[in-house]
C-alpha cells in the first residue's frame, strides 16, 4: 500500500480502519526500517502530499528516535547509530530540503525531527556539517527558510548538551539568532523564531555572557524585542529575560534598572502573556538571592560562588507598589477553575517570594495597602487586601508579624462567616491557613491562639465548611495546619474538647455531593488523618470509634457493580484516601500498648478489607493499601504471619511492578516492615523474594530510585533471619560490591550527589543489617573475606568529602558493625585501613549528636577488637 494513503487512514475518524493503517506502519517499520524511515522522509518532503500525511509521517519518523522512557529512548538511539549510512544521508537530506517547504506545518516538523537526529549524531561526531549548512540558510531569502531555520537551531540547541557545539559555532549560531531577532529583520515570523531560538541557546552563551561587549549586545537585543508591536515576539523575549536571571544572575547589575522599567510597564499596560512573564522575572531573581541567602546565610566569606546583588531590596520601593496593584486585577470564576493564572495570582506569587527574600523590610509597604481596602464595598479591593496579607506571611519574623495577626485575626474570622463575596472568604480562609502555618505552635513564643479564641476559631472553620467547595477546601487547609500546630504541646491539647465534633463535620464533608470538586474530599481526608496523628491520649477512646466506621467505609467502596473505568478510577481514589487514613489511625493506636490490645479485635477484618482492595485491580497493586498493610505488620508483629499466606502474592506482584516505580519502592519498604515485625518467621517467603529483589537490581528498566530501598530491605531481611541469610550471601554482596563502586567516583550535579548519597545509604544500611544479624552465630567467619573490600568503600566515601549527615551517621555505625561482629579479625584490618582512624575521630567531634552517639558505640566496638 501507498504510504500516503496508509497515513491518511491512520488519521480516520473509523477506528477499524485507524487500527489497520496503525498495524501496517508498525510491520512496516519491523520488516525493513531503513525503508520505512526513508518513505516518511520522502513523505515529508514531497510538496505534492497533503499537509496532514506530510506532517504526520515527520512526527512517527520522530517518534522512531526517541521516546520518554530512558532503556526505550536507549534502544531508538542505538538503532539510529547502526542504520545504513547512506539511508541515513538520504533521510537527512530530504529533512534539510523541507525546511525550505512553503508549508509551514512541514517546515516545522521537519525542523524537530533534525533536532532529534542531530541530538543522536553530534555528541558521536557525526553530521558535522549540519550546523554550517543551517547557517549558510539563514542568509538566504525567502523568508519562510530563514524562519524554519532559526526554529530548527533552537531545537538544536533544547537537544544537545553545550559541550557538543564548539565555542565558534556557538559563536556563529547566536550571531545568527540575535540578527534575526534585531529590529532591522522586517519580517514577524523570522523574529519570533530567533527570539524562541535565543531562549534555548542561553545556555551555550556562557562565554559570551562573559564578555562585556557580547553580553550588552545580547542584552540590548532582548530589551529592544520586549517592546515589538508583535505580542508573541515580546512574550518571547521576557522569556528570554527570566531565562538570563537565572542562569546570568552575577551578570545582571548593569541593566537591572532598565529592565525594572520595562517590566514595570509592561505589568501596568501590556496583555496579560507578557505581563506575566515581566511579573515572572521578578520572581525568578527572588528565587536566586532565596537561594544564595539560604546558602550563605547573610555574610558572603570567600565560599560564596556568586554574591547576591539585593537587587530585590534595591527595587522594594517602586516593587511592591507595582505588584500591590496587580493584586487587583483578579478574574471572576479564578477560585473554581483549578489551573487559573492570571495577573493578580502571578503578582501574589511574587509578593510572597519579596517576602521570603526581604523580611521584615516588606512589612510597612504593605500594610498600608491592607488598612486601606480591607473594608472596601467593592469585593475587588477587600480580596486584594486579604491576598497581600496571607502572601507576606512567610519570610518576615513572628515579633513583626503577631502584632498584626493579633488586630486581624477576629476581622478575619468574621470575614469568613459573613462576607457576601465567595472570593473574599476563600482567600481569607488561605489567609488563615498561614496564619495557623507560620505564627503558631512551638516555633512561636506568644501564641495567636488563647483558651478564649480557640473555640471562636474551631466554630468558624467548621461552619465554613459547609460553604462552596472551594472555601471549605481552603477551611480543612487551615484547620489541618491548626491541628499540626498543637503537635509538640504535651499531654493535653486545646483542640481535645472539640475533637468529637471536628472528626464528624469532616466525615460530614466527604459526604458532601460536590465533595469531588476543588480537591475537597481529598482535603477533608488529609486533615482528618492531621487531626488524628497529632491528637493526644485524652482522645486515643474517640478514635478507636473511628475505626468501625472507616472500615465500613471501605467496605462499601467494594460493594460497587459494574464501574466504567471514570468511575473505576474514582472508586480507586476513595479506596486510597480511605486506606491512608486507616493508617495513620494504626500507627496512631499501634504505638501504645492499651489501645493497641483494643485495637488488635480490628486486625483480621482490616487485613481482609485490604486484600479485597487488592483484588478488584487486576494488574496494578494499590499503593495505599501497600503502606497501610505495613503499618499494620508494624503494630501486630509476629502475628502478621496468619496474613501472608494471602498476601504473598500481591506483595510479589507489588515488586515485580516496573511501570509505576513508586508502587515498587512502596512494596520494597513494606518488605522491610514485614521483615522487622515477623524475623524468623518470614524464612519461607525469602526465596521469593529475595530472588525478585536480586533481578529488580539487574534490570535496566527499573527506575534508579527503587535501587537505594532494596539494599536497606536486604539489611532488613538479614536482620531477621539471621544467619538463614547465608543461602543468599554471596549475590546479595556481589550486587552491594558492585553497586558501592559505582557510588564513589561521582562528579555530578546536586541530584546525582543526592542520588548517590541515598544509594550509599541504602549499601550500608544492608551491610549492617548483615553483620548484626550473623552476630554471635557461628557462621561469622563467613564474613570476613568481604570484610576487606566494605573498608576500601569506607576509605573511598570519606575521602570523597561529599557525604551528607544520613550517610555519615549509617557509615560509621558499619565501620563498628564490623568490628562488633567480627571481632579479632577486623581489629588488624581496621587498624590498617587508610582513613578509619580519621574518619572515626571526626564523628566523635561532630555537632551531628546521632552521629556522635554512633561514633562513641564504634570506638567502643573497635577498642574491644583491638584488644582482643
């Protein structure tokens, strides 16, 4: 068959005749790929084809060279490298010739698909005359190739990584991308894609970003563009500007006070897109001098890579006024429609990053504002001021802000029960939220909640959530963090009289019709399972009654017939809030002897409602159910054996579940739980197991997070079974040996440290559980040829210097492991061991007092083997 007609029917509204066109494109592709790529290619490139088949056959060519999923995005990359080469020229060229197609749709295609293969080719050192071919391009006339170009060097530059480019091509392709984006190019559409094609090739600009007279040109440029009579070219290039704030941070001081200027006047006058991104670039340097300040904390010594400029302190003045105003600009239906942004959301935004940034600095520039609109008749003016209010509440310190929490708090209150506007109460009620999350509870000296309001304050939030969805799910947001709040007070907690009543008006919520808009029974639940976790043992009787009549409530999700799958998903959304509430309720009864004796009657049946919730999915293992079954491992110990003839199999396909990681590490921490609460008597089940656990640390297709939890199980499992655990010894330790040498020699970013810290974690977590676990049997001496090489790992982490605290405190704890359990025999190794000594006596002085306690255990354990 005709490719064309093959692609058109792809596209058919028939689904039969879409399956069959769908089904001949992937034989196709199996029988001869090189064919196959070549006749999407020609596809493409033929003016005489419709646009659809033309623009359909570059997004499958696209699609057969990457994909989402890494091992999958691997494979299509592989497959590339080793197609015919001269199949691989012809594709190329027929891609470089629709870029001067007069149809836009296939120019555009064709220029993502040259960005995909040239992300494939360049880091290989092939293609190397693509970049000097898309340049000759640029100079040349019609426009439309010219645009197509530019686009295509922008893709480029999202592909590829900056080391692959060279300093003069990079030279030469902003050269190109700013004089397309200058004034003098008469045509829109040619500016447009420079000014899209600059913001990905920022990041190749380092160098010239360091030169004076590059970087005031590429400025000049950008600010030149952010007052083009074309909105898609201005939004564009603030853009840009948000892009340059925070990646040339360091570099912008010489221009701050032109671009406040445009940006000023930009928020005041111009259409929303671009307004946004001007409010946005203010956010964006918030979010660098949060960062560097957080770092450095204030005094800049000479650690600090870049200083920060206080260019936010420098723009209060004339910077909080301009966003105070935009709070002004809010929609009429913003509170219903979940993703809404708009001018007055990006303003408040920002209003509350100033905050963070400034401190108390910001606090008389607003509250002016607040006295002067929050009793206005116009609705507007009133929100306005309660949204300044709630955003300056993170950042200044509690002696400035209480004062005025104190005069505002009653105003508020009345506010949320009387005010005839739905968009003043539901900002109030966020605004009370952060009240309750900043200035109140242990963190706080004066309390904002006396004997007298507390009752004022559980009567209102409770009456207002009655209200419409969105204010009552703001009302459970501020009485969660109220909750939290009273956490850490002891004994006996204000909220005790009420806790009968606040358990009931949020089950009452969840009832609610409308409870599935505005995240509303979700919030209900999570602010009972607040309510619950930090309540005290006044009310322990109160929530044991709540047990029944959750597990009723669970009951009764299983009782549905016949779902479509909207309401299958639904159901399964229920079934998972109600799950994580039955475990906070456990770990909460579970954690003291006499309520967890009453509780334990419930046991049998909440196992049972839990395996019947893993039953009604076929494939997929319920992640909520997974973790409360751990919580309940957890609070019933050895007896959880009667429950794993059943459970077994889920907690095998739990594992066996690549797709959805979380689910997987999920059920690796539940293995973990199980372990610790049955110990010997999990014996049957470790073959199974462990034998899962060993080939999901083989496979390549398993996201890397799952790898660090299934080394800390196999310390687990260890643990428990003691030395039983020989049988798996010897793979269990070549898969810890091999994964330790991967996690020393790491030069990376923040998230590959932080990645490699967690697995480090994870390897010796396993290895102490091993030691503890053949302590005192007389199999020990099994340990002692691996014993060598857990050193040399040791030596190899501390002399890195990048361990965090976590690691620190696991690591020395093996180092005493080792020689508790090992005795004599680890004594003369440790002695010689390169950095143990040094290792142990910074631990000893460290401010850390979990890691110190650790170091002292160690040196105890050490000191005995060494005299031995």
């Amino acid at each position: 068959m005709e490719v064309t007609q093959v692609l058109f029917n792809a596209q058919s509204i028939d689904g039969t005749v879409r399956k069959n066109a769908e089904e001949s494109l992937k034989q196709f592709q199996e029988q001869n790929l090189p064919g196959f790529l070549l006749s999407l290619s020609g596809e493409l490139a033929n003016e005489e084809k419709p646009v659809e088949t033309r623009k359909l056959a570059g997004l499958v060519l696209k699609n057969a060279l990457d994909a989402k999923e890494q091992h999958r995005k691997f494979e299509l990359v592989q497959r590339w490298l080793s197609l015919d080469g001269n199949a691989k020229s012809q594709i190329k060229a027929c891609l470089l010739t629709t870029l001067t197609s007069p149809v836009s749709d296939a120019r555009s295609t064709a220029s993502q698909v040259i960005a995909k293969v040239a992300g494939i080719e360049l880091p290989h050192k092939q293609w190397p005359e693509l970049i000097g071919s898309l340049l000759s391009n640029v100079h040349q006339l019609p426009a439309q190739a010219k645009q197509a170009t530019l686009e295509t060097l922008g893709y480029l530059c999202e592909e590829v990584s900056p080391d692959v480019i060279d300093q003069d091509q990079v030279n030469k392709i902003l050269t190109a991308v700013v004089q397309g984006m200058s004034s003098s190019e008469g045509n829109t559409d040619v500016r447009l894609a420079a000014t899209r094609a600059l913001y990905n090739a920022l990041g190749f600009a380092q160098a010239n970003f360091s030169n004076d007279m590059e970087r005031d040109y590429i400025m000049r440029v950008v600010c030149e563009a952010t007052l083009s009579p074309e909105v898609r070219i201005r939004q564009a290039a603030f853009e840009c500007l948000v892009s340059i704030s925070s990646t040339y941070y360091e570099k912008l001081a010489p221009y701050i006070q032109d671009i406040f200027n445009i940006t000023a006047k930009a928020v005041r006058e111009d259409e929303e897109p671009v307004a946004l991104q001007a409010i946005e670039f203010w956010s964006s340097i918030c979010d660098e001098e949060i960062d560097i300040l957080e770092e450095y904390g204030g005094d800049f010594t000479g650690d600090s890579d870049i200083p920060c400029f206080y260019f936010i302190k420098q723009a209060l003045p004339a910077l909080v006024p301009m966003l105070l105003e935009t709070l002004l600009k809010q929609e009429e239906d913003q509170d219903q429609d979940e993703g809404a942004w708009n001018i007055a959301m990006a303003g408040g935004t920002c209003l509350g990053l100033v905050a963070r940034t400034v401190g108390d600095d910001i606090v008389p520039l607003v509250v002016p504002f607040i006295e002067e609109n929050i009793s206005k008749p116009d609705w507007r003016q009133r929100e306005a001021a309660t949204y300044a209010f709630g955003s300056i509440l993170e950042g200044p310190s509690p002696e400035k802000l209480i004062p005025l929490v104190n005069v505002a708090l009653t105003f508020m209150l009345s506010a949320l029960t009387k005010d005839p506007n739905s968009h003043v109460k539901d900002t109030t009620a966020w605004t009370l939220g952060r009240i309750f999350e900043f200035l109140h509870g242990s963190v706080v000296d004066s309390p904002i909640i006396s004997q007298a309001n507390c009752q004022q304050i559980i009567t209102v939030l409770l009456q207002s959530m009655k209200d419409t969805p969105n204010v009552a799910e703001k009302a459970c947001g501020a009485l969660y963090f109220l909750a939290q709040g009273y956490e850490e007070m002891g004994p006996s907690s204000p909220l005790t009289p009420f806790f009968q009543e606040i358990v009931q008006s949020l089950l009452t919520v969840t009832h609610r019709e409308d409870a599935g808009e505005s995240r509303l029974r979700t919030a209900a639940y999570e602010t009972l399972n607040e309510v619950v976790r930090c309540s005290t043992d006044e009310t322990a009787p109160l929530v044991l009654q709540l047990v029944p009549v959750i597990m009723m409530e669970l009951h009764n999700t299983l009782e549905g017939q016949k779902l479509s799958s909207d309401e299958r998903e639904k159901q399964s959304e229920l079934q998972g809030l109600l799950c994580g509430c039955l475990q906070v309720i456990i770990q909460k009864l579970g954690a003291s002897e006499p309520t967890k004796y009453v509780f334990m009657q419930y046991a049998d049946q909440i196992m049972g409602l839990f395996l019947r919730v893993f039953a009604c999915r076929s494939a997929t293992v319920h992640e909520e159910a997974m973790l409360a079954i751990g919580a309940l491992a957890y609070a019933t110990g050895a007896d959880f054996a009667k429950y794993m003839p059943e459970f077994y199999r889920y907690l095998e396909m739990g594992l066996q579940n690549f797709e959805e990681y979380q689910v997987c590490a999920v059920t690796v921490g539940v293995v973990g739980d199980i372990s610790r609460a049955l110990e010997e008597k999990i014996v049957p089940y470790c073959d199974g197991i462990m034998t899962q656990l060993l080939k999901n640390l083989s496979s390549n297709q398993l996201h890397r997070s799952v790898k660090p939890p299934i080394f800390s199980c196999f310390g687990d499992i260890a643990l428990a079974v003691g030395e039983y655990f020989e049988k798996y010894l010897m793979w269990a330790m070549s898969a810890l040996q091999s994964a330790a040498e991967l996690s020393t020699h790491i030069a990376g970013d923040d998230e590959l440290v932080e990645y490699t810290n967690s697995l480090r974690n994870g390897i010796l977590e396993a290895y102490s559980g091993i030691f503890q676990g053949f302590k005192n049997s007389p199999k020990t001496q099994l340990l002692i040829p691996y014993a060598p090489h857990i050193l040399q790992f040791l030596d190899g982490i501390y002399m890195e210097k990048d361990m965090d605290d976590v690691v620190m405190k696991t690591a020395i704890g093996v180092l005493g492991d080792l020689a508790d359990t090992l005795g004599s025999h680890a004594g003369s190794m440790i002695q010689q061991s390169v950095s143990s000594k040094d290792f142990l006596n910074e631990c000893l002085s460290s401010e850390d007092l979990m890691i110190k306690e650790s170091a002292e255990w160690a040196k105890l354990a050490i000191s005995r083997a060494i005299s031995v």
